[in-house]
C-alpha cells in the first residue's frame, strides 16, 4: 500500500511540473533552455556595467515572426556598430524561431539582447581579442503580446515634444536606452503615448520607441536614415507601401512648427505599427483626428501580417 501511496504522490508532483513547464515563459541564455526567472548574468557582464549590448524586438502575429529577416540583418549591423564579433547569427534565428513555435501564445513578441560578454573585472575598455577568451552574453525569449493600443490605432493618439538627449550613434539599436526611459517616463507623466526629440537644430528626429512622419502639401515627411535615428523596420515597410502607391515621400526633417502644422501626423514601430497622431504638445494636428494617408497606409501595413 506505501509503495502505490508513493508512486501516486510521485506521479501528481510530475504532473504538477510539467503543466507549471508548459506555463512557464522560457528563455535562451548562453546555450541553455531554461525558466526565464532562472536566468542569469554575472554582475560584471558589461550589459549590466556599461550597457555595452544590442537588442532587437519582433512582433509575432498568429505564431509567425514579422520581419525577423530584416530584424536579423539590423541586429548584425548594430553588433557590428559596437565591434561585438563571434556571434553566430544563424544560432539567434534558430533558437528565437524555437522559442516561438514553444510560446503558449500566437501573439507574442520576440526579445533578443546580446552583450559583449562578461570579463573577470570592471574596465571601461575592451580587450580587442576579448572574444577569445569571453564569449558575448546571448539571450532571448517570447513572450505573449497584449495590444493594448487597439483603440488608440483606430481613433489617433496623443504626442508631446522632448529636447534630444540621447547620444550621437542613435541608428545602432543598443541596449543603453536612458535617454528613450526619460521620454517614455515624460510621455507616461502627461499621459500620452510617445514622447518625440527635438534635436537643436529644431528638427523632430523621432520617438523613444517609434519613427515619426508628417503629411505637409499632400507630401510625406520623415527624418532620414542617419546616425539620428533608429532605421525603423516599420519606417521601411511604409515607406515601400507609399512607392508603390505612388505617393509623394520626401526624407526630409520636420521642425516641430511643421509637425504642428502639419495636415496628418503619424508614427511607426514593430509594436506601435501605424499610429495615427491627433495631438502634439496639446495642439490639434489637422483636424484632431486620423487623417486619409494615414489611414491608407495603417490598411496596407495591417495586410501584411494579416494575410
Ligand atoms: C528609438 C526608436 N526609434 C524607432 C523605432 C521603431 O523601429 P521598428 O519599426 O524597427 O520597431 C524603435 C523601436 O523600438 C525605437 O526604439
């Protein structure tokens, strides 16, 4: 009677964990599956002293990865942009396709962050052959997605302006992101959902986790690619819809007075998609509600991924 009284508890305990297992989010660190909340780093990796890493995020809709080629391709320059070498870019795209097919939900995003690795004491400098010794620091995990910006992507969102303080090399997608936390943190202050910078030149250079269009004389207007902003996968995507549907596309910055001015506002990013703008820093854009170009360009980006 023991024997089966114990054979039974055994049995409950392995059925315990193997539903906690299917529940649970898992992550990739460094070779390893394992439960994300027992991940870890050393206290000297240099994601942690010096946010010397990169990351990329990919939006999952219906259980495919959105983009993750062009997501891959970004995430080899930004490594490249901060001389992270060794890393195998095939292996990242292995695993996160993995951990997505694994994830307990079709809607999900896709985080990566890769750091240059962590060395056995504290030095602002790198050692140049560092690779060699100290492998980079490679972890992903998927994680279910809840949009929670449904209403505001139908109905428009409100914007509010920022000086630019973020360093010089904007366009490397890097995990040292004090100045986008300070933008975000203005915007959840005032209660609205992006903060724009304004560079010193009294140009509108982008989000702190989106790019930003204006509609000026029927004309679409974005910052171009350059050390400025982040190249946003979601800005390419829009503006190959507006090539091909023959739109008048002019890369070219906006002073805040035009984005003011201006007859439609709109952002984009992977989580964001196509946000129409209705208001920046309490003044009405156009006629405080989603414009046509906007709207046009929201339904063919949506197609994309709902297909
Ligand atoms: C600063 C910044 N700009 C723009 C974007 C939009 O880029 P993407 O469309 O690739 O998501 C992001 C995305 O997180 C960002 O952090």
């Amino acid at each position: 009677v023991t024997h089966i009284w114990n054979g039974a508890q055994m049995f409950l305990q392995w059925m315990k964990r193997l539903i906690t297992f299917s529940y649970m989010t898992m992550c990739y660190l460094n070779g390893k599956i394992l439960p994300l909340d027992e991940a870890r780093v050393s206290v000297l990796d240099r994601g942690f002293m010096f946010g010397d890493g990169a990351y990329e995020v990919v939006r999952v809709y219906s259980g495919n990865l959105f983009l993750f080629q062009e997501h891959l391709n970004r995430l080899e320059k930004s490594l490249e942009g901060l001389d992270i070498k060794t890393v195998d870019i095939r292996e990242v795209e292995r695993v996160g396709k993995s951990l997505v097919a694994e994830c307990n939900s079709k809607e999900a995003t896709l985080y990566i962050q890769i750091t240059r690795g962590s060395p056995t004491k504290r030095s602002h400098a790198y050692e140049e052959n560092y690779e060699a010794k100290e492998k980079p620091t490679i972890f992903v995990y998927a994680m279910k997605f809840n949009d929670s910006n449904l209403s505001l992507r139908k109905n428009g969102c409100m914007i509010r302006s920022f000086p630019e303080v973020r360093w010089g090399r904007c366009d490397i997608k890097s995990i040292n992101l004090l100045g986008n936390v300070f933008a975000a943190q203005f915007a959840k202050r005032n209660a609205v959902y992006e903060t724009v910078f304004l560079g010193q030149d009294g140009l509108v250079t982008e989000g702190s986790h989106t790019n930003v269009f204006a509609v000026l004389n029927g004309r679409i207007r974005t910052m171009p690619k350059s050390p400025r902003i982040l190249p946003g996968i979601t800005r390419d995507k829009v503006l190959e819809i507006a090539e091909k549907k023959k739109l008048v596309v002019e890369e070219w910055g906006v002073t805040l007075d035009e984005l003011l001015g201006a007859s439609e506002v709109f952002l984009t990013g992977t989580s964001t998609e196509v946000m129409p703008v209705i208001q920046c820093d309490g003044k009405k854009i156009g006629r405080g509600e989603p414009g046509p170009i906007t709207r046009e360009l929201q339904s063919a980006y949506n197609k994309l991924f709902s297909l």
